[in-house]
C-alpha cells in the first residue's frame, strides 16, 4: 500500500499535453455519437421530414465529457482532492443552476457524482479505481451486513407494511403504488428463483405472468368462475405451461436458453395479440370481476340481492377504498408467501442442488444429480408464482390486454433481480422500490425512466456482475454462526 | 407460380438485410462468446442516421442518386461503427472473463438504453422517408394481370449484399485483420503471447459488425419508407435466429440464415397468414437450437470436462 | 502383461472413442477389481482423462463396453444417463482441474453430494417444506457422514468456509471428500496430486489407502505423480497415444520394457515430448529405491 501510494505522490507534474490529447479524443467521440442523433433531431412538417438543429446540446455533452474525462484523469494522477471539490460544486450548481433541459440537468449531476465517488476512492486508497476482486469483497461485506441486518429490518418492514394502508398519509395512491410495488416484489421473487437460484437467465418470465392473468380473465368470462376458484387454476396453469416449456429448451446453454425463452415469451404476446376471437386480440379483455372478500362478501355499495356486502358484514360505512386495501393485503400475502417458501426451499435439497447447479452443472451430474429435473422444479414453481401474480394484476386491473407482456416488462423484472443482487431476497425488495418506486415519485422525469433503467443495468454488471446486494449465508452451519463468519474474515485479513 | 416467383425476389431481398445484420453477431459470438443483444439498436441507429443523412444532403442540393447513396452509406457506416466501438467499450470490455450471464444482461441494459435514447432525442413517432429509388422490371405478367416486378431497388439491395459479403469474406481470409480475429477466436491468451492486440481485434470486430449492420439500416430505410426507434428488437432477434439457423459463428452461415429466414417470412405471410410471421421466426429459432444448436453450417462444439 | 489377482469390480472391454478423425481412446481392455487402487499412466494425451469421460457419462464411447459389477447390478456405464451413473451404478469422480461449488459452504458442497438420499427423505420437498421430523433426522444424518469426510480430509475447522476461499491443496482433498459422500463403489480420481506439495501428496496416498482399507471400495486413478503411483497402487495400467501397452502390478510395470520404451524413446526416437522427460527421473528413481 505504502509503496503505491509514493509511487502516486511521486509523480512531479503533469503532461498536459498528454491530458489534453487524452481528453480530446474523448470528446471527439462524444461529438460523433451526439452530432447526428443529437444535433440533426427529424420533424415531420406537413408531409415532409425535415430537420431541426440543436447543436447547443451537442456542445454542452461534448463540454461535459471533456471536462469529465480531464477530471478522470487527474483523479488518476493523484490530484484527487481538488477534482473532488470541483465536482461537488458541480453537481451542486447543476441542481440550482438553470439549463437548457432536465435531462441536462441529469447527466450533469449524475457525472459529478460519479467523479466525485472516484476521487473519495482515490483519496482514501491512492488510486482512483479498485480492482474487480476488492469491489466484491467491499460490496460482499456491505452485502453481508444486509443480509444481518434482515434479520431485524425484515420484520419491521413486513410490520410497516401491513400498517401502510392506516397511516395518515396512506392516500389512494399510495396504496395504489404500495400494490404496484409489491406485484413487483412478488414476480421478482418469483423470478429470482431461476434466476438467483438456479443460474438460468429467463427472458420470457413475463409470459406465466400473461398466462395467469389470461386463465383467469378467460374462465371468469367463459364459465363465470370465480377469483378464489381461478387463482390456484391460474398457478396451476402456469405452472403447466412452464413445464410444457421448459421440458424442450432446458438442455440448452446459459444464452441460448436465454433467447429461447424471450422466444416464448413472444410467440405467447403474439397469439394472444392475434386470436382475437377467443383472446379479445389487441382490445384485451375488460370487465374482469373483481375479487370478493373471501367468496363472503362484495365490495359493492348496492350489492346484489340476497347477497351482502363488505360494508355491511362488518357494520360499517361504504367506503372505495376497502377493496384497494384488500387488494393491497391479498398482494402482500401472496408476495410473503413467495418469500417464505423461498427461505424455505434454500435450506431443502431442492433449493441447494439450484445453487450447486448455478456453481457448476458438470459437477451437479457427477454427484449423481438430474440436471434436468431440478431446473424443470425451478422453471416449473417460478412459472407459477407468475401466474398467481398474474390472475392478481387481471383482478386489480378489470381490463388486459397483450400490451401489458412485452419484452420489457420481462427486462424489468430481470432488472429488479439483477439489480438487487442475484439470489438476495431483501435485495429484490430495495431494487423494486428504486425501479418502480422512484419513477412514481418521480413523475416528471418518467420519460427517463427507462433510459436510466437500461444505463443501470449496465453499470451494476460493470460495477458488480453478481448485483448490488448479493452476498449468500450458508443454508446449514457446523459450527455456531458468530464463528464462522470471523474465522473467514480473519483469514481474509491475513490472506 | 407467378406469385411465387414475387415472394421469393422478396424473400431474397428481405433475406440480404438479415443476413447483414446476421454477421454482426456470429462474429462477436464467434470471438467472445457473448450474444450482442445491443447489436438490432445498432442496425436501428444506423437507419436513422441514413434517414437523417438523406434529409441533409437533400437540403444541400446532392440529389444526384449514386452520389448520394454513396455518401449515405458511407456517413452511416462512419458513425454507427462508433456507436459499435463505443459500445464494446464501455459495455462489453470491463466485463470480459466475468460470469458467464453479466455480459449479456448488459447488452440487455444497453439495447434498453439506446432504443429510449434514439425515441428521446428523435421522437417516438414513426419517420416517412420519400422513395430515393423507383421503377424497375416487368419480369412476368399473369393472365389476370398479375406483375412479377423486380425493382430497381430490390437489385441494388441484392448486389450491394454480394458485393460486400465477397469483399468481407476477402476480408476475413485473406488480411492479417482476418487472421488476428480467427487467433482470437481460438484462443484469446495464446495470440495476445504472440503479438496480437486481442483488445483492438475485439474493437475492430464491433465495428465492422456495426458497419454491415448500418449497411442493412440504409437498405431499409430505402426498402420499407419507414422507420421508428423500435425496428431493432425484431429485427435483431430475427437475424440472431439467421446467425443459429445458419450455424452460429460461421460467416456463410449467417448470410445462408439471412437468405433462409427472408424466404420463410415471405412466403409464410403469403401463403398462410401473416399475423403469425414473427412466431414462425421465433419458432425457426427455438426449433434449431433445441435439435441442432450447431446450425447448418456451425462445428460441433463439444462439452469441456 | 499379468493378470492381478481380485473380485472385479469394473470391466472395461475395447472401448475405444472417437473424435471425428481423432482416436483419443484405442481398444483399451482392462479390469479393475474391488478393494484395490488401480492407476492409469502415461504421457499426456495418451488419452487418460477421456476415458474418465467415458467411463462417467460425460462421453459416450464410440465402440465399447464398461461393466460394473454391485449389488443390484452388473450395471452397463455406456448405457447410463450421465447422473445415473453416479445415482445407480455408484461411481464417484473428481476433476483434473477442480470442480467444486466454488461460491457455498464447504459442508453444503458435502451435503449436496448427498442430493438424491435426502430429496428422497424429504418426500421430494414436500416432507422438507412442512418441515416434517423423518427429513430433519435424515439431514442430520446427512451432516454427521458430512463430518467424517471432513475429519478424515482435515477440513472440520473449515466446514462453514465458502470453499472457493479454501487453498489450493484443501480444495483438491474437499473434493475427494464431496466424491465420497456420494458413498460409491468405485472412486475415480483425476490427478489428485497435481500441484500438491510433497507433504500433501503424502497425506493423500494415506487418505486413499484409508479409502481402500477401511472403506472397502475400489479406486481408480489418473496421476503423474510416480512416487504417488508406486507406492499405493495394487495394479498399474500404463496408456500410450490412446493404446493399452502394459498392464500389471506396479513392480511388474516398471520393469516392462514397453513401458520404458514408451517414457524413455527408442533409440533412434529424439522428439520425445517435455512434459514425459520431466517424468522420467522420477521413474527410475523408484526403480533404485527400492
């Protein structure tokens, strides 16, 4: 450490010359990305395309990535201090300061802090960057602190959350983006368990959401059956189609498998999208019933006759929101559910022989172990979480259609366990709520919401390929706990 | 018969765009292993650059057809093999010899990012481009006056393809680029001992695949008349189903797919329907990689014990 | 060549194995018997490992047959699914270059090896789920032959080590351990004293004559390592480009002028490959030693 920290202070001064060059070239490239897509922006006139020119933008990304590159450099060559100092005003002026537009505004901010995390690192450690392995012991720690801390913060985060709906500030749309979260949660855990667990990249999970949602939009409009009848149903079938599915593509490696079920997943919006006869086509479904109180009760405020409502039941007043807050408990419980079964299933055979797979599937066989099977068990029980979150999102929505089951919605849920830390359950929950719920807080800026979404998703696989809490406990101890983790950390500290 | 004839002079033609995008990704398959998700955003940008590029040479008064489609392609190919570079670069370079599945989540993440960043900055509308090229051939005429046309433009799409494909095979076989990139392939370690820049390979891989693909942007944008910023996902996943079908990291291969798909997707929206076009493409791809994953043309590839 | 005298436990008759051109595996006949460590030499690529390969699944031959013979069998290895093999048949294999789950626990690796034993116990997840105690007694179980094998392999301290952080020699006899929870009949061992230092191969000659002695099973074993070889082998099987040319007791091997011509070159042969000159000192060591 001493002997690269002097060699850093030792260098005398800097080449100018060469930083110039160095950033130069830089901006040269930030000119040609910008200049015609940035700059050369397409109107239609009348019938006509023309162009309008916006070479102001193009100068200010230009600007900034000059300058950004130049305190990149210096950072590097140990004048981390001042880069700091500058970058902080920066990204403190960018806030304040009026600019041409919010996205603008945006970069700017987000570059300084970036700098600005680079020059604490260079300041702290000597060098502006730190190799793959020390950003994974640091981030495996702050993941291992986490997952310690779950141990307390889970349940006062369950507590908070079947509270949510009495809070004073628990308005409509609260609840609203409360429900929008947890589905969110819900198919993320679903998904982290062939994902996180089992090491296989699904691209298509949106397809059992879209099968769940359809078998029960599809039966309560044929045959009149009802939410609590078709949610099982809709698992189940799900869980059918993951298997029918998964039996012929599971052979295959990491990626094909992965553009494989992104197949899948597309043959199954396109169907629906064109057998309008039975599927309702593009228009969706609509007038979905929604879920009564157990089969007891409708949250009507005239319900049928000789039958009662909710209100009634309990005696009390005729209130809409009764029904958001039952969704809301009916998607929390599911959600839990998931979690709980999870937890569970990590510390069965099941559970383990999908993270010795993840580890090494050419080992799984020589320990005697059915590939195919497990990750069929994987596919098949991932697929029919989705589909219970899918007969939810029909009941909650009224109204489906296939432009609900893009690719996207895919990529989202892939990004919240991504993001979060592969396999890390608290990890979907904070990736949820930065994914889902910083852009309803957000709204103005919901344009970009993708845009950051997808530069996220790169820059945590740059940043730490397994996601931002992924750090795993061992599912069974041989010796007390407290132990175990010190002895490792003793020998990592000697190592 | 004579429809025939006209939907396989469309095939073909459809067939030569895919196959252009097609190498882009059997070649980054074939030298890192990783399926370029990025690489239909790229095809895309290059058609909005072409479209962008015919506008502005329209309004400096280069209207002249074999000037300006020379300039077209060459400014397109220019700038969206920076793109490419950039992208592997930024994306792709840091996460060589990480997990197997982080490279291509973050190709997911940067298609992602670009088909929002091009509808961001170009508008989410779709863009008309006025045909550049017209007219063409009478090839044959049914009784019900039927017309068999090969268009002018079909030719151009065509040629240009053969042309470029013989130039890039050329490429490929017989330059010391060629024989950088087919070491690499092997193995990356053993030709960085023996004096291959393994990293500007790789780099000058992404952009000449960027390149052919901005090749394929133009031809489209001539081809179809429009454009919007959401072209490259289908587009790409049908030319990635052409690199699988035709053998994945093989060259001839790739065009072959190209070919085969263009034919299957004319005639499949001719003769049975055309809604369900694109599930014939993805079916294509499911049913090659789960019964012969090594494509038509593509070796064997042998699990390492 | 001689017969070595025993019950046998594996036969493996003309299997030979093809890749396209490529004849990795050349009509190699051999017996291996029970309670005994047989061991396959010979120079690189004489085609060692493939024949692991084959022998597990991972390959399946071109021409051949591989018999097993156990309780419940014989059992016929080149009709085995891959899993089955180590499932029914009973046999276990490690990897020339490791192969463990390099991110879980030491004693998980353990446990999963036990994989089968307790999906059964656990009622294939349901019984596990409900937490039912016929599955808690069997994962116990499961842990208590997990911490013979680690005592045995010296490893205890480390149970709850992620074993990916273990060194290099520990990872080597970690693996041997997971192998042996699978509680086989016939241990295949890839080069286990690869990169070991003189101290540990010593302690793994003792831990596979413990294998032998106590655990009543057969061993068989790939290695370079000659005073490894020689000093615990019951029967020597010396394989040369892909071909069987001597086959006998590790004495008997030694002195067998193939075998010598093979390490050593004919006279006239100059382009003998590095890797089997650095084997020859050893060779004739041993030859002296005793």
């Amino acid at each position: 450490m001493t002997a690269i920290a002097s060699h850093a202070n030792a260098r005398p001064g800097l080449n100018v010359g060469a930083m110039l060059k160095e950033a130069g070239l830089t901006a040269l490239v930030a000119l040609a990305l910008t200049f015609p897509l940035v700059g050369l922006r397409t109107v239609d006139v009348g019938s006509r395309l023309t162009i309008t020119t916006r070479f102001d933008e193009v100068l200010i990304s230009v600007l900034l990535v000059f300058v950004g590159r130049i305190g990149l450099i210096l950072t590097r060559e140990g004048h981390a201090l001042p880069v700091l100092v500058v970058s902080l005003v920066v990204a403190v002026a960018a806030w304040f300061a009026p600019l041409p537009s919010e996205i603008l505004r945006v970069i700017t901010i987000a570059g300084a802090a970036v700098l600005a995390i680079r020059a604490v690192i260079a300041v702290r450690r000597d060098r502006s960057t730190l190799s793959q392995q020390e950003r994974d012991r640091a981030m495996d720690r702050l993941g291992a602190r986490v997952q310690d801390a779950a141990m307390w913060i889970g349940p006062i985060a369950v507590v908070f959350a079947i509270a949510l709906p009495f809070m004073p500030f628990a308005s409509r749309s609260v609840v609203d983006i409360g429900i929008l979260i947890l589905t969110y949660i819900m198919l993320g855990w679903g998904l982290n368990i062939v994902v996180g667990l089992a090491g296989l990249l699904d691209l298509g999970y949106v397809a059992f959401y879209a099968v769940g949602a359809y078998s029960y939009a599809l039966l309560a409009h044929y045959f009149g059956f009802s939410f609590w009848l078709c949610l099982p149903l809709a698992g189940l079938l799900a869980a059918f189609s993951g298997l029918v599915l998964g039996f012929p593509v599971l052979r295959l490696r990491g990626d094909y498998f992965a553009i494989v079920t992104l197949g899948f997943g597309e043959i199954i919006r396109v169907v629906l999208l064109n057998w309008a006869v039975f599927t309702g086509g593009p228009n969706g479904i609509s007038g979905i019933p929604r879920p009564s109180f157990f089969g007891i009760a409708d949250f009507d405020r005239r319900p049928p006759e000789g039958e009662i409502a909710f209100h009634q039941l309990f005696g009390i007043a005729f209130d809409p929101m009764h029904r958001i807050i039952f969704l809301y408990y009916l998607i929390l419980v599911l959600a839990l559910l998931v979690n709980f079964f999870t937890m569970r299933i990590r510390k069965l055979p099941l559970g383990r022989a999908w993270e010795a797979l993840r580890e090494d599937d050419i080992a799984c066989t020589s320990l005697g172990i059915n590939r195919t099977n497990i990750k069929l068990a994987a596919f098949t029980i991932a697929a029919m979480f989705g589909g219970f979150a899918g007969s939810f999102f029909a009941t909650r929505q009224g109204f489906i259609s296939p432009e609900s089951f893009t690719f996207i919605e895919s990529a989202i849920i892939l990004a919240i366990v991504v993001l979060g830390g592969m396999g890390s359950q608290i990890g979907v929950v904070v990736a949820a709520l930065i994914v889902i719920g910083l852009p309803e807080a957000f709204r103005e800026l919901a344009e970009y919401r993708m845009l950051t979404f997808g530069m996220g998703m790169v820059l945590i696989m740059v940043w730490r390929p397994r996601g931002l809490l992924a750090h795993r406990d061992p599912t069974i101890l041989l010796h007390p706990r407290r132990s175990a983790r010190q002895q490792q950390a003793d020998s990592e500290a000697g190592a | 018969m004579e429809y025939f004839v006209q939907q396989l002079i469309n095939g073909l033609t459809l067939g030569a765009i895919y196959g252009l995008i097609a190498i882009g990704y059997t070649m980054v398959y074939g030298i890192i292993g990783m399926i370029n998700f990025a690489h239909g955003e790229i095809y895309m940008i290059g058609a909005f650059i072409a479209v962008i590029s015919f506008i502005v040479l329209g309004a400096a008064g280069i209207t002249w057809v074999p000037v300006m489609l020379m300039l077209v392609l060459i400014i397109s190919m220019v700038f969206t093999s920076i793109y490419g570079w950039t992208i592997e670069r930024l994306a792709y370079r840091p996460l060589r010899g990480s997990f197997r599945l982080a490279p291509l989540i973050s190709a997911i993440g940067m298609s992602i990012f670009l088909q929002n960043y091009v509808q961001l900055v170009q508008g989410a509308r779709v863009k008309p481009m006025p045909p550049v090229i017209q007219g063409g051939f009478v090839i044959m005429e049914r009784a019900d006056g039927f017309v068999v046309s090969l268009s002018y433009l079909q030719i151009l799409i065509i040629v240009l393809t053969t042309v470029l494909m013989v130039g890039f095979t050329g490429l490929i076989t017989r330059t010391e680029l060629g024989r950088a990139q087919r070491a690499c392939e092997q193995d990356k370690t053993m030709a960085g001992l023996l004096g291959v820049n393994v990293d500007r390979t790789i780099s000058l891989t992404f952009v000449l695949g960027a390149a052919l693909a901005a090749v394929a942007g133009v031809m489209v944008t001539m081809y179809y008349g429009v454009i919007d910023f959401f072209i490259g996902f289908l587009a790409g996943v049908k030319a990635f189903t052409a690199a699988v079908l035709g053998g994945i990291g093989s060259l001839p291969g790739a065009m072959l797919g190209g070919l085969l798909i263009g034919l299957i997707e004319a005639f499949w929206s001719a003769y049975f329907s055309i809604e369900y076009k694109d599930v014939a493409t993805f079916a294509i791809l499911v049913l090659v990689l789960i019964f012969r994953p090594t494509g038509l043309l593509g070796k064997p590839e042998i699990e390492k014990v | 060549m001689t017969a070595v005298p025993g019950i046998p436990l594996l036969e493996v008759e003309h299997l030979t194995m093809r890749f396209g051109g490529l004849v990795a595996v050349n009509d190699v006949s051999f017996t291996a018997m029970e309670r005994q460590i047989t061991a396959i030499i010979g120079p690189n690529g004489a085609g060692k490992t493939t024949m692991f390969n084959c022998l597990t699944g991972f390959y399946s031959p071109t021409v051949g047959r591989l018999t097993l013979h156990r309780t419940g069998g014989p059992f016929l290895l080149e009709r085995l699914e891959a899993f089955r093999i180590s499932q029914q048949a009973g046999v276990a294999r490690t990897f020339q270059n490791i192969r463990l789950f390099a991110h879980m626990s030491v004693l998980e690796n353990l446990v999963v090896a036990q994989h089968n034993k307790l999906m059964k116990a656990s009622a294939f997840t349901v019984a596990g789920l409900l937490g039912l105690p016929s599955y808690r007694k069997a994962e116990k179980q499961a842990v208590e032959l997990a911490r013979y094998w680690l005592d045995k392999v010296k490893l205890t301290k480390f149970a709850d080590w992620e074993a990916g952080n273990l060194p290099y020699g520990a990872q080597r006899r970690l693996e041997i351990a997971r192998a042996m929870c699978t509680e086989p009949v016939l241990l295949c061992l890839d080069e286990p004293a690869a990169g070991l230092n003189p101290r540990e191969s010593g302690d793994l000659s003792e831990l596979l004559i413990h294998i032998r002695e106590e655990e009543k099973i057969g061993v068989l074993l790939i290695e370079h390592d000659m005073s490894v070889v020689m000093s615990i082998s019951d029967h020597v099987v010396v394989l040369d480009y892909g071909r069987k040319i001597s086959d006998g007791t590790p004495a008997f091997v030694k002195t067998d002028p193939t075998v010598i011509r093979a390490y050593l070159g004919e006279e006239e042969d100059e382009e003998l490959p590095p890797e089997v000159k650095q084997d020859l000192p050893e060779v004739a060591e041993r030859e002296e030693a005793p």
